[in-house]
C-alpha cells in the first residue's frame, strides 16, 4: 500500500476515533469528571504511554527544536484541549460546530504565511465546498434551545480552533527531522506541566471508586484512543500529506459523529451504561452534506499529491 494512502486512511481513522469521542465524552463531562480534569487524565494517560513507546525508539532531539516543541505543547495539547472543553460549557453545539469549520480555513491560509504552503484554486474551492457541507450539516440540525451560549465560550472555540491550526503548521518541520512518536513524547510532556496547574483539583474530587465498568471502558477509550492514538496517526500523516488536508479531514467529524449516533442509539445507549440524550436523525439531506465534504477534502487531497509530483 503506497504511503499517501495509508496517510489517508490514518486521518479517516482518526477523524472516525473523534466522531466516536462526541458521544462517549458526553456522558462523561461534567457529571464523573470536569472538563479541567478530564483533560489532565487525558494528558498524564497519553505522555505515559508515548513515553513508553519511545523507550522502544530512541532518538536524540536537537536543542535548537525545543522551542518549536515546547509551542506544540502550547498550542496542541494545552491551549487547544483547555479551550475546546472550556468553551463546550459556555456555548451551545450548534455554536461550536459552526465556529469549528473555520480550522481549515486558518489552516489553509496559515500554512502558507508560515510555510510557504502553495494555495491552488482547487484546494480553495475544496475547503469551501467542505466548509458549505459542513455548515449545512450544522443547520440542518433540530433547532434548539440556544440558551446558555455565550460569547465567551464562542471566544473561547475561536482560540481553540486557531490554536490547532497554529499547532498543525508548526508541527509539519518536526516530522521532517523526527519520528511521530519523538514529537508527541516531547508535546505532551511539555503540555503535562501546562494543564496540571488547571485541572488537577478536578482530579482529586472524582470518586474513583465508585465508577462503573462501563465508565471506566469510557475512560480508557478517550485516554488510549482519542489521545494516544488519534495524536500519534493524527502526526504521522502530517509527515506525508500538507496540513492543508489534514485540518480539510475535521470537515468529516460531523458526519462521521452523526452516523455513530445513530448507530450508537440502535444499539441502546442506556444498555451500554452510558449516559446522555442523542440525537440520531440520519436522511438524505444528512447524506447530500457529507458527500459535500467527502468531495472537498478529495479536491484537497488531489491538489496537494499533484504539488508533490511537481516538487
């Protein structure tokens, strides 16, 4: 299997393991665990295992680079996570989402100021057509109560969705010098002493030992799964395609969340152990969006495997 393709499938995983993660955080914050320390367990659990890893994998980090990766730290685990979580609680879904879809276009135009990323017409016209699907897939949604928005946690999604595209450029030098594992060991350990100071009171409060089963499957799910191993694929495949594509893949979330709700609510939320209320509407309009998206990160791609060529 050519490298690029297995680039292509790492980042739908990815994106898959994240559309999964709106269902099962959902029951999780805030009633077992605040969303400060949640991101602390999150953290702790990623630096521990990528460490682990690395001591299979070895590799000398050069001084002059500690600095990009200590911005990593910052914009990719602490800054990024802090903000999303924080913001969650401020504002509604439907505000987050919408705000969420300008990730790609920051990505797009600060890969190239920062980069020197080239921005073609086809991979302009594939973030907005990815952009429009994932705005409709947004609107399309039950309107509800808007109550408890606010512009301080839309703010708060603003930073959250720059600060992870800042992360996404940044980090593209270090995987030409670096292994993925060497990268995230280094950004989560820098960003571990960023969080701890925010939410390790929200870890001490949990009461570990009355969780259920299910909650602890939850639990290690969002650790190994959307922290571990979403980063470590997330980062590998920036080594092989542009962050152009990569931030085009967070178009996929919605569609992908909303096809795991639904599948999720046919098996039975509460024979799962899992708390929350889901909505699992899923129609033509839903599908029409999606192959909208599924378009646009194609025309990214495409534009971006054509560049290689051409270097």
């Amino acid at each position: 299997m050519h490298r690029t393709t297995r680039a292509h499938l790492a980042l739908f995983a990815v994106n898959f393991i994240y559309g999964v993660n709106y269902v099962v955080a959902k029951g999780l914050m805030p009633n077992v665990i605040g969303p400060s320390g949640f991101i602390v367990l999150r953290v702790i659990g990623a630096t521990a295992l990528f460490w682990l890893l690395r001591a299979f994998m070895p590799e000398r980090v050069y001084r002059s680079d500690m600095l990009r990766l200590a911005l990593c730290a910052v914009f990719g685990v602490a800054l990024n996570q802090l903000m999303f979580f924080h913001g969650l609680m401020r504002t509604t879904p439907l505000n987050a989402s919408i705000i969420m879809v300008a990730t790609p276009i920051l990505v797009l135009v600060l890969a190239a100021v920062l980069i020197g990323e080239r921005v073609t017409p086809r991979k302009v016209f594939g973030v907005a057509l990815g952009a429009a699907g994932a705005l409709a897939l947004i609107f399309l949604k039950p309107s509800g109560v808007q109550a408890g928005a606010s512009t301080l946690g839309d703010l708060f999604i603003l930073v959250n969705a720059t600060s992870y595209g800042l992360y996404l450029v940044m980090v593209k030098p270090l995987m030409r010098k670096y292994t993925a594992v060497t990268v995230m060991s280094w950004s989560f350990l820098l960003g571990l002493l960023l969080v701890v100071p925010f939410g390790w009171s929200e870890v001490v409060e949990v009461q570990w030992s009355a969780l259920t089963v299910p909650v602890w499957i939850a639990l290690a799910f969002v650790v190994v799964m959307v922290t571990f191993v979403a980063y470590l694929m997330n980062t590998w495949a920036l080594a092989v395609v542009s962050p152009s594509v990569v931030g085009t893949y967070i178009y996929m979330q919605p569609v992908l969340a909303a096809v795991f709700t639904w599948l999720f609510v046919q098996v039975g939320a509460d024979r799962l152990g899992i708390p929350g209320q889901y909505d699992a509407a899923l129609g033509w309009p839903q599908v029409l969006c999606a192959a909208a998206i599924f378009m646009g990160v194609h025309l990214v791609s495409r534009s971006d495997r054509e560049q290689q060529v051409q270097r």
